[in-house]
C-alpha cells in the first residue's frame, strides 16, 4: 500500500516576502502552485519556471521526487529569495494485471509506429504554456465510483513487468459520463491511440494537465474551451484495457503526477 504525509508549508504575504503559496501536496507526485509578483523570475531545482501576468506559477514533484526541492525567486531589481521545501516520500504498490490483449504487451514494429505517432501528438499538447488562472481552482471527481488502480504502482501485464501506473483508474459502467473536474483547454481530443484508446488532455494552465483514457465516446474536441461540469466523453473500455474503467492522469510539463491528491484539499475529500 502506498502512504504519503500532506506536509503544510506557510508562508508571509507578498507584502512580507517575494513567495506565497497559493495550495500544494508537498509529497512525491504532487505539486504546488505558487504567488509572486509578475515581474520576477522562479527556478524550481535550477530550472526557469515561467510566471504569469498575474505572478502565478506551477511546480510538480515527480513519483521519486528527492525529498528537499529549492525554489529561488529573483526580483527585477535582482533580490533573491530562496526557499527549500521538504517533500514526502511515498512507498507505492505492485499490481498484476492478466487478461491484456497480448498486442498491448508485446507490440509489432507497425504497432510500435503507431504507439510513437500517439506519443509525438500528446507530447506536443502537454508543451504548451497557457496563463490560465484554473490551477487555482478547487477539483471535483471526473467520474464517481470504485478506484481500481492506484499512481505509482508498478505494474505487470500477463506476468511481463512493463510501466509504472501514470494515474488513477475509476471504474464505472460503459456508457458513463465524464465531467471535466475544472475549467481548461482541450489540447487534445485523439481518438483510437495504442494504448490509452480514445482520450483526452485537457490543460488548466501553467501546463497542469488532466488526463482522460480508455473512453467509448469522445464528446470534445481539441482547442475547445470547457467548464467545470461540462461532459467530455463516456467511460470505455478502448486501448490496453481489461474493462470499462477511467485513466485518469495528471501532469506538469511531462511529469506524471498523483490526481488523488487533487482532491485532498479545499474540500474535496
């Protein structure tokens, strides 16, 4: 079983200090979304984080995030703040999954051109950098019901040990609508992938991304603005699936990280 610890990490208002952080799970796959003023500039571990017009930023702690991160702000008259966050560590299950298509394990070279065409369009929609304001909103559940493969675990298919879990599967009857948790973009609405089958990125700015694979019907399409609410598809069994379930992710950039713990903060439990 995996467990995590929510650490809380406070800060002064930007009236006192250059960072204030607006939520976050400071834990392996989570992230953080922090406040600073529009003109200065953020490296996460060394990295340049971009700022919005509004001085919002994003962060995400990958599945074996080292368990100290440092954040420096630098202010346009060149002052610095540097934090350094602890971040929890997790411990994550193994799960073994028979009865996948033998094609969804050991994939032919026309297959595997097929997985990399699929990999190319998703990755070109979770590079864009939107300066939308919905990181900060509070998430609701794409679809209710029975959680049935956890983020992180390691996985096997048919004995063969493959990928680790990239999300959180729901599973729901075929036919089931999928609601968007928040507003967002859809960046991409691609029909028939090798393995996620018919599915969905859907990007709520700062390139925090939500995830949606496996659906029966895709009621979206790619570019078009949604609210919280609206129905993007309908819970399927397509691509590399033993049953109708939801594979849903989250990212930041190319990072996967825990939707779960979208839910365990303003209200959402």
């Amino acid at each position: 079983m995996y467990r995590f610890l929510l650490i809380c990490v406070s800060f002064l208002p930007l009236s006192a200090q250059a960072l204030e952080i607006v939520r976050g799970q400071f834990t392996q796959g989570g992230f953080m979304v922090g406040q600073v003023r529009a003109t200065d500039t953020v490296s996460f571990d060394g990295e340049a984080v971009p700022v919005g017009r509004s001085g919002l930023f994003v962060v995400g702690f990958s599945r074996h995030q080292a368990q100290q991160v440092h954040i420096k702000v630098t202010t346009q008259g060149g002052d610095v703040t540097e934090k350094v966050v602890p971040i929890a560590k997790r411990s994550y299950d193994v799960q073994h999954i028979k009865g996948v298509q033998q094609k969804h394990v050991d994939p032919d070279p026309k297959q595997l051109a097929w997985i990399q065409s699929d990999s190319k369009k998703i990755n070109a929609a979770r590079e864009v950098f939107a300066d939308l304001p919905y990181v900060k909103a509070n998430f609701a559940w794409p679809v209710s019901d029975t959680i049935s493969g956890v983020y992180g675990s390691s996985r096997t298919f048919n004995g063969q040990e493959r990928s680790w879990h990239k999300g959180l599967d729901i599973a729901a009857p075929r036919g089931t609508p999928i609601v968007a948790p928040a507003d967002g973009v859809v960046r991409l609405a691609l029909p028939k992938s090798f393995f996620n089958g018919n599915m969905i990125v859907l990007d709520h700015g700062h390139q925090l991304y939500t995830y949606y694979a496996h659906l029966d019907r895709l009621d979206v399409r790619t570019g078009q603005v949604i609210m919280a609410g609206d129905v993007l598809g309908t819970v399927g069994a397509t691509g590399r699936a033993t049953g109708p379930h939801l594979h849903w992710g989250l990212y930041w950039r190319k990072i996967a990280l825990d939707p779960k713990l979208l839910m365990t903060e303003g209200g959402n439990n």
